[in-house]
C-alpha cells in the first residue's frame, strides 16, 4: 500500500487536465462538436485536413478559455498566436495539432483545495487551448484497428500544474475541484466516461531533501477520479522500488490497467524537441480587446466557494452542510428549486442528505435522473414538519412518488391515512390511558428518570400509527408527567 512506502522519498506530482469545451462547432471548423455520433460523421475538409483548406478560430471557445483562467485567478493573454505540434497517430488526421505553445490563452494561476492536511493553493503553469484528436478503436475479435474521427478537432483547454503536488489524495482533490469548477462556468459537462475530461499525470520521485527531479513518468488518459489516486500511488510504489535496487526510472509513457490496478509502459517519453513546434502559418495572431475581456468578466457566473459561503450566511448551514449542496451543480439547483416552494429548508436538506441520497446510490444515478421533482421534495420536507413522521414519509411516502411521477406528496400521505393528527382534544384521553397503563414507569420519571419520556411517546405512537405530531405529543406528555 502507498502508505507502507519508504519515508526516505518525496514524490512530485504535476497533472495536465484536458477539458473538453461546450462549443456547438469545433475550434477550426464548422463540424458539429457531439458526443455519441454514428461514427465519421462529424467531420469535413477541414477537420481532415485535406489539400488548400484553412481552419478559422472558434470565438465561443477563446471566450470558455478566458472564463477558466479568471476563475482560476489567471493572467490572460490578449496577443495569441497558434502553433503546430508535429507527431504522427493514427487518429490525427493533420499529422500535427494545432495548439498554444509560447503563447497560451492563460499563465499562471491556482486552484484551492482541501484534504485532511488542511487547504492549499495548486499553483498552475499555464492553461492553453488546443484541438483534441480522434480516437481510435481496437476490437478484440480484430486484428484491424479502427479509427473515428469525430473528436478531432474537438475545442478543448489543457489545464497544467506546476510539479507541486505530493500526495496521491492531493492529485485526488484537484482533480475533483477542476471538475466541479468547470461544470460550474459552464465550460465543459465534467464527464470523464465520455472522455469531455480527462487526464494525464506526470510522476516523479526523489530523496526527501533534493531539490533536482526525479525521471519522469507520465500515465496517459486517465478518464476517473478514484483511478488518479490509484494509478499515482501504484507509480510511486514502482519507482521507489526500482530506486531501492539501484535501477533507473526508464522516463517513458504509460498507461493504467484498473484491473491490475498497475501502470503499464506504452512508448519511451518524447522530448519537446521531437515535436518541431512553429507557428501556423494559415491561422492569424488573435487580439484579445480590453472590452471583450471586459464584458466576460462581468459575465462570470458565482462559483462554488461563493455560493458555499451564500448558502452558510442565508440558511445558517454548517461548513459542511454547505460544502455538500455544492458538492454539484445538480445538487445545487436542485436544493434551490426546492427550497423556493418549501418553508423549511432545514427539512429540504435533511431529505437530500439522507434519503435522496441514499436512493441515488442504491440506483446508481444522478440527481437529475430522479422521478422526484424539486417542487415535490418541498412540499415533502414541509409535510414532514409538522403533519407527516419522517420515517413513515420515507417508507411510505417516497417510493409512492417515485412511481407515481405527477403525484402530490400531501395527496398520497391523505389517501393512505397517514398525516397525524394535531387535535389535542383527540389525544390527550390516549396520553392519559397510557400513563395510567403504565404507573411504575410514571413515578420512575417523576425520580429523575427523564430518558422514559421516550418511552411514553414510543406508546402513543404505536396507539395512533406514528399519526401524532411529536411536538404537541411531546407537549401533552410534559402536561400529564409534570
């Protein structure tokens, strides 16, 4: 395990984030930019780069860049200029990329994140914008491989650490804030299974004390949180012990098998110098105006720390309580929503982080994929108040709803007799008769045994079907016992 992991090294972990952009075209060409597509059907001159035809720049994708590097605290880049990366695979259909080399959209900048150790900042290199590949297939039961070309020419932003990172769980963490960010400006949906965000990690490892980096090692295309943290802590175990036995890291490529949970060597590292950068000479310099930058700038949506913080000072929520509706975008609007037709949002919350949340994980889906609407989980939470037990609502009442898509909650706990009875006329003869049932256990709460009061309510829920408000139940116990 990564910690039984000799004491006497420090790995250094840097990450290159490809985020895929919400653009309806791609950078260069007029091709739809969509997931899902039959096969080689998004695509023209342009994208396969045939003999005379010229890219022009995707104005929606400078300006989802520029967003990512202001919320990042970036310096932007107003003079841009495009360069050629020179290497040759099967699903790049240029020969080359198009892409930012001495000029990227964004320097600098950081990402603050949390782990047990407390919050930092993850100091970024640069972000730059670049057009993605293809991609290409390799089927079992062929020794063909096969190659789509609907991703090429894909707009996407690379996002670029400096090798500041040391921790498997800190690689984690970034990895989660940058896709929480970006599905909060809107730039990119944040799905790693589909490929709109993925990742490369470069892993190096040294004698606690060095200076000087290790060789590095980059693992390729890692498409889910969890296996970061697991491919980073398998490398560092590597590399340690190759270092132990005297060998050298070999600075190579490699990919990660989640099934071994290992990584697995794919082709030795290029160099910058293999890549024979020079600048495109069919793309003009962008100018990037004070008044566009401007304009985007007051069009920054609030981002997750700020509307965390909105959501304390609103609702007096905990940090914590906080940090889980803003865990997603999802969750949020749709505690939004719900809390704007509920009275109680305390409850709202309490249903979210219990039950709701329990479901989505036992279905395995996404808050927006729920057969419960927002304005339903409101009048829930508000039911539950005061004239519905939450356990018999949870039981009861919500698999109702989830089956019946159009349902009221308040008409489904009516149908089945379940809202409780807040007449005190109806229940004090019932808190009488189990007192008197009970005198042995009445004179021990009168001597300072307080916790029977439970035991008296436990009673009358079971003489009224748990149809009894707690509060006036509570009420008229405390009338009668004292």
């Amino acid at each position: 395990m990564y910690q039984d992991v000799s004491s006497k090294y420090q790995p250094v972990i840097g990450l290159e984030v490809h985020i895929q952009l919400l653009t309806e075209s791609k950078l260069f060409a007029r091709d739809a930019n969509q997931y899902g597509d039959a096969p080689n059907t998004n695509i023209s001159v342009i994208t396969l780069a045939h003999p005379g035809s010229l890219p022009r720049i995707n104005k929606k994708a400078l300006e989802l860049a520029i967003r990512m590097g202001l919320a990042c605290g970036s310096e932007i880049s107003q003079y841009l200029i495009f360069d050629r990366k020179n290497y040759f695979y099967p699903d790049l259909p240029k020969g080359f990329q198009l892409t930012q080399d001495r000029t990227p959209i964004c320097k600098g900048g950081l990402v603050e994140i949390t782990t047990k150790s407390g919050t930092r900042n993850i100091k970024l290199n640069r972000i730059h914008l670049e057009e993605d590949a293809g991609k290409s297939f390799h089927p079992p039961e062929s020794a063909d491989s096969l190659v789509d070309f609907n991703r090429a020419g894909t707009p996407l932003i690379e996002l670029v650490t400096e090798p500041v990172i040391h921790q498997p769980e800190e690689a984690y963490q970034l990895l989660t804030e940058i896709r929480k960010l970006v599905t909060y400006l809107g730039i990119c949906d944040g799905n790693m299974d589909e490929g709109s965000l993925r990742c490369d990690c470069n892993v190096s490892v040294r004698l606690k004390g060095d200076t000087d980096l290790g060789s590095k090692v980059e693992i390729k295309n890692m498409n889910s949180v969890r296996n970061v943290r697991r491919a980073i802590e398998k490398e560092v175990e590597r590399q340690i012990e190759l270092l132990d036995k005297g060998d050298m890291v070999v600075s190579e490529t490699r990919s990660f098998n989640d099934k071994t949970a290992g990584t697995v060597s794919m082709r030795t590292k290029e160099e910058i110098n293999d890549y024979r950068y020079f600048p495109e000479p069919d793309l003009s310099p962008v100018q990037i105006s004070n008044d566009w930058l401007h304009r985007i700038r007051e069009s920054m949506p609030m981002l997750p720390n700020e509307l965390k913080q909105q959501i304390e000072d609103r609702y007096a929520f905990s940090s914590e309580d906080a940090l889980f509706l803003t865990d997603s975008l999802e969750v949020f609007n749709y505690f939004t929503q719900a809390v704007n037709t509920s009275n109680h949002p305390n409850n709202v919350l309490n249903w979210l982080k219990g039950p709701i949340q329990s479901l989505l994980k036992e279905k395995g889906l996404s808050i927006s994929e729920l057969n419960l609407s927002p304005g339903q989980l409101g009048e829930l939470a508000d039911l539950t108040a005061n004239k519905l037990s939450f356990s018999i609502a949870v039981k009861q009442i919500l698999p109702a709803l989830i089956s019946e898509s159009n349902g009221s909650p308040r008409d489904i706990a009516g149908k089945l007799g379940l809202l409780q009875d807040q007449n005190e006329d109806s229940l004090e003869p019932l808190v009488v008769d189990i007192l008197e049932a009970f005198p042995e256990k009445v004179a021990a709460y009168k001597k300072g045994k307080k916790g029977l009061l439970g035991f008296f309510m436990g009673q009358l829920m079971k003489k009224t079907d748990s149809k009894v408000d707690p509060r006036i139940a509570n009420e008229l116990l405390a009338k009668h016992l004292n």
